[in-house]
C-alpha cells in the first residue's frame, strides 16, 4: 500500500515538473489553448443536459402530452445544433493548436539534438531521435487538452451522481460498489500496460532506425542483391515491435473482456434494483428514468478517471524521453569554452595529444605538431593510421583524452563553439548532401550568400558548368544523401559549400578522392592558392596530389614519425618512401 501510494506521489511530481517545463515551450499559443477548453466546458455541460431533456421527452411521450413533447422537441434540437457547432470549433482550433505547439517542440528538440557529442550520434539508432521527435513530442501536447477535456467530463460526471444521490441513496451507493469494482480491474490492467509500452518504445525505436536504414541503404543493397538477407537480418526485429504490440493489445482486449462483462452483469442488477424499488414505491417511474438515462455518465467516472490516470503515465513517458535530450540526461552535450579570437589567424599545435574511443585501444598517442599560418599542409600514412582522428579533434567533434591543442596560442577547449566552427570547417570524403536544391544546400553554410559568391565557390570547386548544364540549374532538387549525384559532383558540391563559409583554417579529408585526374588538378591549384587566405590542411590517399604542400606529416600508428617537404621525406623517411612507392604502383596499376 505504502509502495502504491509513493508510486503515485512521485507520478504526480513528474507530472507537475515536466507539465511546467511543456508549458514554457507553448505558452505563447495560449489563447487556442483555452478556447479548446471552454469549448470543451459547454460541450460537456450540453451533455449533462442532453440526457435530462431526452428523460423528459420520453416522459410527455408516455403521458401522451404531444403539444408539449414536440416544444421540447425543439428546445432538444436547438441543443443538439449548437453542440454540434461547437464540436466543430473545438476541432478545427485543437488542431491548429496542435500543429503550431508541436512544431515548437520539435524545432526545440532538433534544436538540442545538434547539441549532442558527436559519439552520441555515432553509438545511437537514428531511431532513438527520430521517434521522439515525431511522437513522443506530439503525446506532450496532446496532454494539455485532453486533460482538460477529461477533468471536465469528470467533474461532470461527479455532478451526476450527486444529482442520484438525490434521488436514491440505494442507487448511488449501487453505483459507488460498481464503480470500485471496475477501477480495480483497470489499476491492474493499466500497470501491465504500461510496463509493456516502456518496452514497445524502445523496440519503436529500433525499428525506427530500421526503416531509415533501409531506405538510406536500399541502392547498396540492390547492388549487392542483398534484399533479402537483410530481411533476414530485420525480420527478428520487426516481429519482436510487433509482437509486443499485440502483448499490448491483448492486455488491454482480456481486460476490455473482463470489465464489459462486469458492467453487463451490473446493468443487469441495474434493471432488477429498479424494479424492485419502483414496485415498493421507494422511487417512481420518472425518477427512474432520469437515473437511468445518467448511468452511462456515472459509470463514465470511472472511465474517465482511468484516462487521466494513463494520460499522465504516458505524458510522463514521453515528456521524460524528450527531456533527457533536452536537458542531456543520459545524452551528453558539446561543451565550449566562452574565448573570442576576433584576430584569428590559423596557428595549430598538437602537444602530447593522445586520444581514443570508448572501450577501444588508442588511436592517437603523444602526437606532437605545428601548423604555421597560410600554409599547405599534408596528413599521409596507412589507412587507420588516426589521419582522420586528428581533422575531428581539430573541429571539435571529439575531445583529447589527454595533452592540448591550441589555435593561436589558446587551448581550444577555451574558445567559444562560433569561434573556432565559423572560422575552421572541413570537406570530408563521404559529404552529406541534403534533400535540398543545390542554392540551399550551398546557403546551409552561408545565410547571406550573393549570387556572385555562390557562383564564384562553385567555379574554384569545377562545378559551375555542370549545375548549370542542369534543368533548373542552382534551383535543382538533389536526392536524399546526394543520390542524384556522382561521387565525385558531391565532392565538389562540398567543396563550394565550404568555400563560402571563408575559413580560416580548410580541411580536406581525401575530398578529391572521387575526382578525376583533371578535375583534380584544377582543384589541387586552387587549395594552392588559397593559402594567401587561409591555412589549408589535407588528407590525400594519393601522394601525388600532396608533393607541392609546405610540409608534409607521416602518421603511423597515431604518432608523428616524419614531417618536412615531399623532396626531403623521400631522402629522409623510409615510411614515406613506402607509401610513395605504393602509390606508384597502384597508379601503375591503374593506367594499364
């Protein structure tokens, strides 16, 4: 009993809490808000109203008092209409509610999804933000009327059985014993229910982050006639969602079974109870009508106390799923540091660097180096060698595990998030193009961009003629990912969008690596030229597109074994001297 009752207060805390920080968010939308509520009063007074007029209809009927039944006939009409009027205010606001306090909730909680660490993403289903967002914010809002609406029917409904009160006490107290009959069987049915949809979240989801696979992957799975062993691989998941929501249903269905039966059977002893009352002469026929037109809304307490019960465990459920995002409870925030560099110049230094994932062997250890201002500067080595490790612990996707990197001489943990990310940004191999026009994939990285200037990024990255070779030109829709594009025109799409941002510091993580050899000469002069105006730092695969850079560092094993121009490594490092013979051969390889 005391772990009931606990159980309960902290329901209600939770309620109380998350009601607060959900109201914060729509309070602006207000006046729709209680217009739906005092929609919501008349609707329900017009229901308590309903069933005294229609007791009084039958009651001039069975009197044979036509004049009169057919006045009130109207008066019934006219309640009827005005009911009817008022239903279909109350919906067409709801939803125009719903629509604008939802939006704010999800552009609140993308807002603080791109707030998340980086690892974060990577470890997580796209699921997991993906069903919150499009509903679990939705069953938020939805709490903040149909609380209402239900306190109403509910004060409603305790109205009616003071009203058989009354009447006969041997009625009210029949329906008291009923009433606690059936609120035992939904308190059951209700905890074994919510036990359950905790789990079927979870399981959603998954799914959820399934589907999304399944569609960013499809083009991959075909080329690789996998369909149907991915199927094989998605089936266990998809029957277990679906099988917990039948456990759900079936729950709910056996205890639908049990509670219908019960309320047949009471009407039953209804029926009996006014007979033999109405046959003693403890209750005439017209009070028994007027009780019996009532006893749908006296059981309808019960009912609706039920419902408020499972909306708030519900709103709770998803209120405290989204606010775990929100607040970063379970889900850690990046963090920066508050330091303005209003003179930033491009100045890198590693010192003792080390750095690895969680519950995974270092990738980087003691890494030591510097990048001098308007200068070119490689990153080669074996593939996993931490090349690209060190690009994301630049930009900040992840934090050193220990050492320092500083930019101009302050450690970037200290430098404010627009700082370092306005004026540092990277073009990484496999670029995310978005379901945008070409023009908006390019404004995502500049707001203000003028024609002149978006022009002038897509002819540095070669992409100009061949976007306006197209139909629509810049206003051209792309696929999901870029789809509609090569590997190669999404390289360089990137690179034009990184262009106009105007960095300081230009990463390229193998960007080029899908190019052509022209293309990729034309793009490798213009990165030469862009050190009068920024530091430009790059990954290459091939070594032949990195000879001409300031200095060249050879990574190995997350360390620094080598560092200087391509002439002096290829007299001074045998590392070096391995790759760049590798790479002839591969290109060897390739022309024959």
């Amino acid at each position: 009993m005391c772990g009931s009752m606990r159980k309960k207060q902290s329901d209600l805390k939770e309620l109380i809490h998350y009601f607060q920080r959900s109201w914060k968010l729509i309070r602006s939308e207000k006046k729709l808000l209680f217009f739906c509520l005092f929609c919501s009063l008349l609707l329900c007074l017009f229901s308590v109203i309903t069933p005294l007029l229609m007791a009084t209809l039958l009651l001039r009927l069975t009197n044979g008092l036509l004049q009169e039944l057919v006045v009130a006939a109207v008066f019934v009409l006219g309640v009827e209409l005005s009911r009817n009027v008022f239903n279909f205010l109350n919906l067409l606001v709801f939803q125009k509610y719903l629509m604008k306090s939802v939006s704010y909730f999800q552009v609140e909680l993308a807002r603080e999804t791109l707030k998340l660490e980086t690892y974060e993403m990577d470890q997580k289903s796209s699921g997991v933000f993906i069903d919150r967002l499009n509903n679990d914010t939705r069953e938020i809002v939805n709490i903040f009327t149909r609380v209402g609406d239900v306190l109403i029917d509910l004060f409603s409904n305790v109205g009616v059985l003071v009203a058989i009160f009354l009447i006969s006490k041997v009625f009210f107290f029949y329906f008291l014993l009923v009433i606690f009959l059936i609120f035992t069987f939904e308190r059951i049915r209700l905890r074994k229910q919510m036990e359950l949809d905790k789990e079927r979240r979870k399981l959603n989801e998954k799914n959820t982050g399934l589907t999304g696979e399944l569609v960013r992957g499809l083009r991959d799975l075909r080329v690789l006639n996998a369909e149907n062993n991915f199927m094989d691989l998605a089936k266990d998941r998809l029957w277990e969602v679906n099988e917990k929501n039948y456990q759900i249903s079936k729950v709910r269905a056996s205890y639908t079974l049990g509670i219908s039966s019960l309320r047949d059977i009471c009407f039953f002893l209804f029926i009996l109870l006014g007979v033999f009352l109405v046959s003693h002469d403890m209750l005439t026929i017209a009070n028994f009508v007027i009780i019996y037109m009532y006893r749908s809304r006296v059981l309808g307490v019960l009912q609706h106390y039920s419902m408020l019960l499972e909306m708030i465990k519900q709103f709770n459920l998803a209120a405290g799923r989204v606010f775990a995002i929100i607040d970063g409870e379970n889900f850690e925030k990046e963090t920066f540091g508050s330091k303005k560099l209003p003179d930033f110049q491009g100045k890198i230094e590693f010192q003792n660097v080390s750095f690895s994932y969680r519950d995974a062997s270092p990738v980087l250890k003691n890494t030591q180096f510097t990048v001098e201002p308007h200068r070119v500067v490689s990153f080669v080595g074996k593939s996993g060698s931490g090349k690209s490790t060190i690009f994301s612990l630049i930009m900040r996707l992840y934090s050193a595990s220990e050492g320092q990197i500083l930019m101009d001489g302050v450690p970037i943990s200290e430098l404010s998030k627009n700082t370092l990310r306005d004026q540092i940004t990277m073009v990484p191999q496999s670029p995310y193009i978005f379901h945008l026009s070409i023009r908006d994939n390019l404004r995502l990285a500049c707001k203000k961009m003028t024609e002149e200037e978006m022009i002038e990024a897509c002819k540095t990255a070669q992409l100009h003629d061949f976007i306006t070779s197209l139909p629509d030109g810049y206003d051209t829709i792309l696929g999901e990912g870029g789809l509609t594009l090569s590997g190669g025109e999404r390289q360089r799409l990137a690179i034009a969008r990184a262009l106009l941002k105007n960095p300081k510091v230009l990463l390229f993580d193998e960007a080029t690596s899908a190019l052509d050899n022209e293309t990729q000469d034309e793009i490798q002069k213009a990165i030469q030229n862009l050190k009068e105006k920024c530091t430009v730092l790059v990954i290459a695969h091939r070594l032949s597109t990195v000879v001409d850079s300031d200095v060249i560092y050879v990574i190995d094993r997350g360390t620094v074994v080598a560092s200087g121009t391509h002439r002096q490594l290829l007299k001074e490092s045998q590392e070096y001297q391995k790759l760049y013979e590798k790479d002839i051969r591969e290109d060897s390889a390739s022309v024959r």
